[in-house]
C-alpha cells in the first residue's frame, strides 16, 4: 500500500480526502512538480525546488512547508515506498487550499494543500534505442508557460492528439516556432549546432533542459539557446526531448517525415549517455 503525505500527515493512499472546495479541483490553483529518484537519491533536487519556489513565489502562494521540509517529506516517502533501489518518481502538488469558491484569494489563513506521493518507475530504454516519432501541434497555452501549474489542458490535448497519431510527443509550435513538447522541452541539430528555444515565459524551465546544456557545454557541444522553426525542421539533422521521466529521448520522424538518417543521432546519443552517467554516478547498476 503506498504511502503519501498530505497537510502534515503520511498516510495510506487510500485513505487521503481531500475537500471537494479545494481550489486545485475547483480553478486549478496550484503548482507541481516530478523529480526522478534513483536509487533513492533525489535527482537534481536544488533545482526542482527552485522551480518550485519561484512557481509558488509567481501564483503568491506561500505554503506552512518550507522547501527544507518538503525535502524531507520526499526522503521520507523514498524510505516508507521501498524506493531505496531502482528507479521512482516523487509528485508534489501544492494549492491554495479549500475555501468557499471565490475567484480572489480565500481569507489569508487558508492552508494551502500539500500532496506528495512516490512511485516506481520503469525507464522507457526500448523507446530510447530505436528513437520516437512525434507530431506537431499549435501552442494554444497561455503566456505563463514558465509556471509549471496543474493547470495542464492544452498539455492534456496535446499529448491525447500524440497518442491518437500513435506517437510519442506533441511539440508545440507558436506561430512557426518550435517551442516545446506537451511535458517535454525540445532541441534540434542544425549545422552541427545544438538548438533549444530561449529561457522565456513561453517555454517550461525543464531541469533536465538544464542540465542537458550544461553538458553539452562540458562535451563541446555547440549550443545556443536561440528558437528554430517549421521551416528548419526537413533541414534537422538530429532532434530529441528532454524530461524527468524522459531523459534524452531521440526523435527519429516528426510529422511522418524521417529526422536526419531516421535514427537516433550521435549528438543525441552522446548527450543521453552524460546523463545517464549524472544520474546513475553513485550506483552503476540500475541502467
Ligand atoms: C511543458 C513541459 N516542458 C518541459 C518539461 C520537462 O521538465 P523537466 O525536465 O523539469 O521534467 C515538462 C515536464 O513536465 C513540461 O510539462
């Protein structure tokens, strides 16, 4: 039975209630996060947190958890769920609690509501050897897609618009630039250079987007932060998304068209195995 944490309680899945006033339900008034756990370590804690206490600083929610206790709670779910071993993940949501519905803030002694739940994880390394394909779809979200709120429709039809073409992903595109998956961010290969959309608030900060340039840094790769678009796309000569529970997926076709050689690229393939090395560097097991 697993174990999950809500407004400083661990209890039993099956026995967490939540109000049905809670505004999370009611306007999706609230903020989350996925971190990957390996082995039972926290993978790239201090940036998740960070995300998180910007996203909670950006919507004025101000939670009796501090992001320290909220580390712990995570730790304690790891030890509590088994998840010493192996791969998990842990989901955090936090919201601005229940309150009668008014679209203004609830009285200021509201509780937020806090939920953190941890899971196993199987890691999709059949996907990852012989690359995905994806399909493009229009960016109908909103101008804050820095805020990584539970407030996820467009992301909702856009990943049931992938799995209604049998694809993996959806990448959204504003106008003609490509900007990012439906739960992933995106980079291409373009003469040699290794392309993303800018840092803005038309994309979701992505930690593994960091850390994936970071590494390309580290390897000489070159990389600019700099947007490419539909019209680049027959001229990729590589593509791939980047997520927690994604890594470094190669894209092998975009729109039923072949990516570069239709498989996965060298760039790709190098960047996945420096993460890979970050991720399992204390137990090499586990792969
Ligand atoms: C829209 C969007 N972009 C990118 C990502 C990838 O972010 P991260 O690498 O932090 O998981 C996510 C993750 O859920 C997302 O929802």
């Amino acid at each position: 039975m697993p174990i999950i944490y809500l407004n400083g309680s661990f209890m039993p899945r099956e026995e967490a209630k939540l109000s049905i006033d809670d505004r999370g339900f009611i306007f999706g008034d609230g903020v989350y996060e996925v971190t990957r756990v390996v082995n039972g370590e926290l993978f790239e804690s201090g940036r998740h947190l960070t995300r998180l206490s910007r996203g909670l600083a950006d919507i004025r929610l101000d939670p009796v958890e501090s992001l320290a206790d909220i580390e712990d709670i995570s730790r304690r779910l790891i030890a509590d769920n088994a998840l010493g071993e192996g791969e998990g993940t842990i989901y955090l949501q936090i919201t601005r609690g229940a309150a009668p519905r008014t679209h203004h803030f609830p009285p200021a002694d509201t509780r937020c509501t806090v939920f953190l739940s941890a899971a196993k994880f199987t890691v999709p390394h059949d996907k990852r050897a012989t690359g995905v394909s994806v399909v493009t779809y229009p960016d109908i979200r909103w101008s804050r897609c820095d805020i990584k709120t539970v407030n996820l429709i467009p992301a909702v039809l856009a990943k049931q618009f992938a799995v209604d073409h049998g694809v993996f992903e959806s990448i959204f595109v504003r106008g003609s630039a490509v900007m990012e998956g439906s739960h992933t961010n995106c980079f291409g290969v373009l003469d040699g250079e290794l392309r993303t959309y800018p840092s803005s608030n038309y994309i979701l900060g992505g930690v593994t987007r960091d850390v994936v340039i970071e590494l390309a840094k580290e390897l000489g790769v070159p990389v600019a932060e700099r947007a490419f678009h539909v019209a680049d796309i027959p001229r990729l000569e590589e593509f791939f998304v980047t997520g927690t529970t994604t890594d470094v997926m190669p894209v092998v076709e975009i729109d039923g068209k072949p990516v570069g050689s239709g498989t996965p690229g060298p760039i790709t393939r190098r960047l996945y195995e420096a993460l890979a090395a970050r991720l399992y560097a204390r137990v090499p097991a586990g792969r």
